[in-house]
C-alpha cells in the first residue's frame, strides 16, 4: 500500500463491479471500505462468460467496442493475483441447431468480419466438440473469448481487497450512509436507484442450472458452446466438476425463485444441443436479477462532484469489470495525476 492515500472511496456493492473496483482503487492508492449485503447477488449466479463475439449482434457495435477492451484487460492484467483455476475455458464455440439459426449465426459472423474482428467459421464443429447432438454441423470459433468460474472469482477479488487494506461496511440505505468519504461509487446493481433515483436500471430475471458431472458421463466441454435451439439462445460454460447452463431472460421484478418452465427449457434446449448431458446430476437450478439499462450499456460515469456510477451492466458483468474499474478510477483520479 502507498503510504499516502489520494483520499477516502467508499464503494456501495459488493459484487463483482463493486469488488473489481475497489481493488483497481486500493492499487491505485486510495483509502477504499466497501459496503456489501451479507446475501449473494447476481454476481453468484452468473455464468462468468467474457464473450464480446459470440454475445454481439448488429446495431450494437458500442457494446463490442467495450466488450473487446475489457477482454484485453482481462488478457493483459485483471487475471493478476486471481488462482489460474477461475479460468475454465479459453474458447467459445457458437453453433446452431436449425437452418434459421444457421443464418443467424452467419449475419453474426460476417458483422463481426465487417467490424475488423473476424471469427473462425466452422461447417464440422462436432470435430470441435464431440459432445454436440448429431445434427449440428455449423459455427463459429472465437478464439480469445474466456470463461471464469464466477464464484472462484468474487472470492479471489474479497480477498485481493483484503490484502490491498480495503475495509468492510453493511449495506446502506442512503448515500448519507457512507459518512464523509471523499468519493463515492454507487456499483450495487438493481439496487442503483434507491440511491440516486434516476438512474434508468431495471431488474431481469435470468435463471442459471448447473450439472455435475458424473463417472461414465462423457466429459466436460473443454470451451464454452454457446446455441441458438429454434430462435432460443442457450449457453454451456465449463466448470471444474461440470457445467453451467443458461440463462432464460424475462422481466419479473424482484422474483428471484425459479420456475418449472424456465428449468425445463433450459434443459431440453441444452440437451438439444448436447446429448449427453442428460446423464448429469442436476446440481443445482437458481435465478439471479441482471441489472439491464434501456440501451443496453452500463452507467460508468461521475454524478456529481463526489459520487460516480458503476451499475447496469446486464449480463456481461464480469467481461465489463476489468473496463469499468480502470474507468472509475481514471475519473477518480485528481488532475495531472492521469498517465
């Protein structure tokens, strides 16, 4: 730790935004204390895909241009500290069940290409990947993408802070709450608006299943699949004992209990697009609350000449933190002390 400190930074979440920050800002040589719930948020639930490719489509070149540099940063420095185990694959693999989907895929693919970040075509990806369904034939590769153990990464982020002399405070109601810090970041998700009202972040309910593998079960896919099953898309991310599977996506409040439907979808599409799975244990099935914005990008900016945002990040949470801490702390920095 620097032995003076640039001033005090009280961080409100405690997820991975929240988290990422604080450690970016504790290196950088600030006083930071953190205000965390005691329950797990959406960050617990995630599928931990960093996967700007294989997540883009047309119309949405913003959110690539972000996606591509916070993946850098997570190939270049974010990876730094964490255990070499919260990286469970260094691939995605996207294919498609039907012909529509097939096409989908290729207007993906060929927008990528006209964006300068062109992917690897594949018309035999069960050669890559011999635990896909019989039928499916046609993808693409994206070759940098990652895919992290979510948790392995909250965990391994609480204690980074620990080590950098980040402090802990409950959870607060208000931003008076956080007592005289000098700056303030308001990174605690849905949550966003009861502090600062305006702010345009609304939840979306996701739910997420994760299966264990067991003896005599083909083998865990060693990249991330990434579907589209008839218009729906579905998602594998490789885990140390199994896989993860997701998300459905609907507006339903608060509503975080999982629904039959939503846990039966997500299986059949996923057996769909991989057999074997069927075979698995159902480990365990949960939903978590996306914080989704009206355009989709995250709210990374100053609010007033103390408090700053880092929130709305939907579902690309953990491949925007690396992007969003090196924001906050750049507009945290004082004048001339920039790089």
């Amino acid at each position: 730790m620097p032995q003076t400190t640039l001033g005090s930074l009280a961080v409100i979440g405690g997820g991975v935004i929240g988290l990422s920050v604080a450690r970016r800002a504790a290196q950088a040589g600030w006083s930071v204390r953190v205000h965390r719930g005691g329950e797990p948020g959406a960050s617990w639930v995630a599928g931990g895909m960093l996967a700007p490719h294989s997540e883009g489509w047309p119309g949405e070149e913003r959110a690539l241009q972000l996606g591509l540099a916070s993946l850098r940063l997570w190939h270049e420095s974010f990876l730094d500290g964490l255990p070499a185990s919260a990286v469970t694959a260094r691939e995605s693999l996207v294919v498609a069940v039907d012909a529509a989907d097939v096409a989908d895929l290729r207007t993906v693919a060929d927008w990528l290409s006209a964006q300068g970040h062109p992917v690897v075509w594949e018309s035999a990806a069960r050669d890559v990947e011999p635990l896909l369904a019989q039928g499916i034939r046609h993808g693409f590769r994206a070759v940098t993408e990652l895919a992290v153990d979510n948790r392995a990464v909250v965990v391994a982020l609480a204690e980074a802070c620990e080590r950098l002399g980040v402090t802990w405070g409950g959870p607060v109601s208000e931003l008076a709450e956080v007592g005289d810090a000098d700056a303030v970041v308001i990174a605690n998700g849905i949550d966003a608006p009861a502090l600062w009202p305006d702010l345009p972040i609304r939840p979306v309910k996701g739910e997420v299943l994760r299966l264990r593998w067991r003896r005599g079960c083909l083998p865990v896919p060693q990249r991330v699949i990434r579907a589209r099953v008839h218009g729906r898309q579905v998602y594998l991310v490789p885990r140390g004992d199994g896989v993860v599977v997701g998300a459905t996506q609907y507006e339903h409040g608060r509503d975080t209990a999982p629904t039959v439907s939503g846990v039966r979808d997500l299986l059949d599409d996923a057996c769909a697009v991989a057999p074997g799975l069927g075979e698995y244990e159902l480990a365990e099935y949960a939903a978590g609350l996306r914080p989704m914005t009206p355009d989709n990008l995250p709210l990374v900016q100053r609010l007033d000449d103390r408090t700053l945002v880092a929130a709305g990040h939907g579902r690309n949470g953990f491949l925007l933190a690396p992007w969003t801490a090196e924001q906050i702390v750049s507009e945290l920095l004082p004048v001339g002390a920039h790089s």
